[in-house]
C-alpha cells in the first residue's frame, strides 16, 4: 500500500514513492529560493560536520534578511541546488533539508495551479 499525502486546501494528493523515479524536478529549473531558517541552518552545519559561519559563509546567500541556499548554474535557463547530486539524482543533504522542500509540493503557491506542480511533479494524483 502507497503512502499517498494528502492536505486540506489542495485539489491533489501526492505519492512519495515518485521520488524515486524523479529526475529531481523540484530540486532543478529556474533560478529561485530555498529559504532556510536559523534551526535549519544549525542542522545542516552539523549533519555536515561544518560550523555554522563556515557553512553559511559557503552554502548560502543573503536576500535581504533571509537566507537561500546556493545555487548552481546549469545552463542559460536551469538552475539546480548546490545539494542535488545530477548522478544520484538525490538530496545529498535529505535527512536535514529545509522545511520548504519537506512541505513539496503542498506549498500556497500551487493551491491554484495544479496544472503547474502536474507538470513538474510526477508524484502528484488527482483526488477522488
């Protein structure tokens, strides 16, 4: 039996066992944010064995009062997180990711655009 999620507000469910068939679709396109809050940055550092000034100073960006993790150009329009392995196809740091890519793809965004996390998400199911 599949682990299907569902969330109040959202006209899908989604199949985390998806993932595994991924090429990595929310992790790799255009340039964008993946915020990362104090806590999260703490756990990071550690699962990295890294102090935190370190792993800020080289993972991470400055966006106003906020910080993204860095990312990676891959070509003129793609853009991948710096802790997506391409040969994986995995999150190199998966135990200890942000609450943004925890709460994929149950994000405000996509209450309206279903059409749009269809296309990039091969885990999401219509509700029946």
């Amino acid at each position: 039996m599949r682990d299907i999620v569902k969330k109040e507000g959202f006209s899908f469910a989604f199949d985390p066992s998806a993932c595994a068939s991924c090429e990595g679709n929310c992790c790799i396109g255009e340039s964008g944010y993946v915020w990362v809050k104090p806590e999260e940055i703490e756990a990071i550092a550690n699962f990295l064995q890294l102090d935190q000034a370190t792993f800020v100073e080289k993972h991470t960006r400055k966006v106003r009062f906020k910080r993204s993790l860095k990312e990676i150009q891959l070509d003129e329009a793609n853009y991948l997180c710096e802790f997506f392995d391409l040969a994986s196809k995995r999150c190199t740091i998966y135990e200890v990711r942000p609450s943004q890519c925890r709460t994929f793809p149950f994000w405000e965004h996509f209450i309206n655009n279903r059409r749009e996390v269809e296309k990039e998400c091969p885990g999401i199911l219509p509700l029946s």
